[in-house]
C-alpha cells in the first residue's frame, strides 16, 4: 500500500510541478529558440539528478525512526502550505493559477524573438532557473519519499512517469497545459503529502498506528474530509461577505 501511494504522490507532484516548468521553457522555446530552450532543460535535469543520486544515499544512511520525524515534518510543512493555497482558490479567496497568463508574462519579459542560431543566455538562464526551481521540489519529495521506504528507484519512477507525460503532452501541443486542473491536483498532492507527514511523524516519535499501514487510510480520509469542509465553510464566509 505504501508502495502505491508512494508512487501516486511522486507522480502527481511532479506532475503539477513540470506543468509549470513547462510553461517557462515554452515561452522561451518561441522566443529565443528551442535550442536554447532544450540546452537550459537538459542542463537543470542533469543537475537536478546529481542532486538526487548525491543526496538520495545520504538520507538514506540516518536511523529509520529520526528520518521519518524529520521527513514527517518536512512533509507536512509542504502539504498544509499547498493544501492552503488550494483551499484559498477553490474558495474564491484567492486566484486560480493561469498558465495562459504566466506563458504570457513569460514572453513579454523575456522580449524580443531571438533570430540567430546560438544559445541566447537571457532565454538560457530563465529556463534553466525554472526547470531548476520547480524540479528542486520534484527531487525533494523523490528524495525523501523514496529514503524513508528504501524505495528512490520507485519514487524517481513516478517522477520519471510524470516528466515522460509532460513533455509529450509539450511536444504535441506547444502551448501551456491550461486545461490541467492544477488546483485540484495541488490540493491531492497537499492531502496526500499531508497524510504521509502525518503518519511517518506520529511512527518517528514511536507511535503505533492502528492496523499498521491501513491507517494511512484513515488519516487520508480525514485530512480529505477536514480540507472539504474547510472549502465550504470558506464559500459561505465569502457568500456572505458579498
């Protein structure tokens, strides 16, 4: 069971993360070359798998109880913080994110099209800096989901899963994924790495769940639960506001 909710939050995560990503190396694709474009994602994935390959072992070494507190914590420090924001925006209280408007921003600040055939070092750093900051994320979660069940291959084959999509997806269509309900997606991933804080913090500090893994379930249903009650008693609020 962990196994499969290890691989569907790897997934989805990276999944929400690589559509961003790949806004940015589209609106640098159109406008200072794919060149450039492909030159800066190829580098920040190189990076970013030094990163897992350097650190993934590391984690791997410190005593299973202290790495599930402290994975445990982290995690649940990311999912209540995506959880917020997806409550917020289901809501009304915040903005949905438009990927047609970040495309658009994208490619106004970046300027003018790009006519010759060299690398373009504005295009070339804002990619690289947006495949790297988003994929910073994905390779933390791969990381340390993986370190905690001894199971990186597993997670990096989620991550893997969700990259493949993308960039197919990217290829075919040339635009940003704006009909991605990335809200809905962002609030799955915020519950289920919630979830997971929640359960391996509780075993870290030496709590015995009842019925062992089934419990996750459990914790997984009321995390669902409490976040739907939280948007609707938000609407109401801004129902009544108005």
């Amino acid at each position: 069971m962990r196994d499969f909710f290890l691989v569907v939050a790897t997934f989805a995560a990276s999944l929400v993360e690589m559509v961003e990503a790949l806004t940015i190396v589209l609106a640098v694709g159109i406008t200072k070359g794919w060149k450039t474009a492909f030159s800066a994602t190829a580098t920040a994935l190189l990076t970013l798998g030094v990163i897992i390959i350097g650190f993934g072992p590391l984690i791997s070494k410190l005593p299973l109880p202290v790495l599930r507190l402290i994975v445990g914590g982290l995690l649940l420090i990311f999912g209540l913080q995506w959880l917020r924001k997806a409550v917020l925006r289901a809501s009304g209280l915040k903005a949905l994110h438009n990927e047609d408007q970040i495309f658009a921003d994208e490619v106004a600040a970046l300027g003018d099209v790009a006519t010759g055939k060299n690398i373009d070092g504005k295009g070339f750093t804002v990619a690289f800096k947006g495949v790297l900051l988003e994929g910073l994320e994905v390779a933390f979660i791969v990381v340390t989901f993986g370190a905690t069940q001894h199971r990186v291959g597993l997670a990096a084959l989620g991550a893997l899963a969700a990259a493949v999509l993308v960039v197919i997806v990217g290829l075919f269509v040339h635009r940003p994924l704006s009909r991605v309900p990335e809200n809905s997606l962002k609030m799955g991933v915020g519950v289920l790495l919630t979830s997971f804080g929640t359960f391996w913090a509780g075993e870290g500090v030496g709590a015995h769940w009842p019925g062992g893994d089934i419990a996750l379930l459990g914790i997984l249903a009321w995390v669902l639960l409490m976040t739907g009650l939280s948007v609707l008693w938000l609407r109401s609020k801004t129902v009544v506001r108005a």
